[in-house]
C-alpha cells in the first residue's frame, strides 16, 4: 500500500484508508504504463494553473 498526501489550494485533504488506496493504486497504475517506468518506489505529481 502507499502513502498519499493530496492538497489543494494550499490545504491537506484528509483520505480514509479506501479512498486514499483507489486513488494511490490508479496513480501508481497509469503511472506503470509509462515508458520507462517499471516499479514506482515514490512519485510527486504538481498540477498547477
């Protein structure tokens, strides 16, 4: 299992454990098709507008 930590607008959004699992695996999923990527040890993704 992984860790998540999501904020936004400068403010830590709290995950229980099945939310924050379904959106760390998804992460780590998409993340595994990428060229290049065979295990994913950590990853920061930064969205900004």
């Amino acid at each position: 299992m992984y860790d998540i930590k999501i904020t936004v607008n400068g403010e830590e959004i709290e995950l229980s454990g099945f939310p924050g699992e379904i959106i760390s695996e998804a992460i780590v999923a998409m993340l595994k098709t990428l060229h290049g990527v065979e295990d994913v040890k950590d990853a920061v993704i930064e969205i900004k507008r």
